[in-house]
C-alpha cells in the first residue's frame, strides 16, 4: 500500500508541476464532461421537458466533485474546507445563473435543449476559472497548497 501512496504523490508532485490553467483546463474539462453527461441524463429521463430542472440536479451533484478536484487538482489548497466550499458555491452560483439565462436564451431561440447546454457550458467557462481563482480559492497565492508536502 505504501508504495501506490508513493506512486500517487510522484504523479501529483508531476501533475502540480504543470502551469494552473492548463490544470485548469483538464480538470475543468472532466468536470464539465461530468456536468454535462449529468444534465443529459436528467434531461432524457424527463423526456427534454425539463431543461432547467435538469440543469438544477446536475449543478447539485456535479458541484461536490467539482469543489474537490478544484481544490486538490488545480489550485492545490489544504485546510479551508468549509470557507472555500462556501466560496465555491458563491462563485458557481454566479456561473450557474449565467448558465440559467443564457440556456433560456438559446432555449427560447428554439435551440436543441442539449445543443443550448453544450454552448452555455463552454461560455461560462472562462468567468468559472476567474471566480474560483479570485475568490474560492485566493489563498493560493499565499503559500497555503498542497505542494509543500
């Protein structure tokens, strides 16, 4: 067991090596991935009448997974749980809501329910990435992560 502990801590010391965005973008990536497969899901098991209540479930679900590869993955931050977790909803309750309005938009251009989150998913990426930077998770900066293990 010690040795895949090693393993583990060789890869993440390899892993945080990497510049934050581009962890960003990976991590972001699988999370949207995750996100989104879960909208779809609920989206089709209300036969696409729902968009908004799907999107709702899969922002309460995706949120947790969220919060802990953002926090582990890409900023790298230890202690803080409940203070960053409350900032994270804050900052993805900022996002969410943009996601909100900007899928009634496209669902009232008459867009695909799927297609209209597909594209506000990609546009509420980049404020996500600023708001958890800048808020969630500033300490960051101040020598609080994980990197010093």
């Amino acid at each position: 067991m010690s040795k895949l502990i090693e393993l583990y801590l060789q890869i993440f010391h390899f892993w945080m090596r990497f510049p934050e965005k581009v962890r960003y973008l990976l991590v972001g990536g699988y999370n949207t991935v995750i996100s989104y497969a879960l909208y779809a899901l609920f989206l089709w098991m209300s036969d696409s009448h729902h968009p908004q209540a799907a999107l709702f479930a899969s922002f309460l679900i995706s949120s947790i997974n969220s919060y802990w590869t953002q926090k582990i993955y890409v900023f790298g931050t230890r202690g803080n749980y409940g203070r960053e977790y409350v900032r994270c909803l804050f900052s993805w309750g900022i996002s969410y809501l943009m996601n909100v309005c900007l899928l009634q938009f496209f669902l009232w251009l008459n867009w695909n329910p799927y297609v209209a989150q597909f594209l506000a998913l990609a546009l509420v990426t980049v404020n996500s990435y600023l708001m958890l930077k800048y808020i969630a998770f500033q300490n960051h900066k101040r020598g609080n992560h994980v990197r010093d293990l």
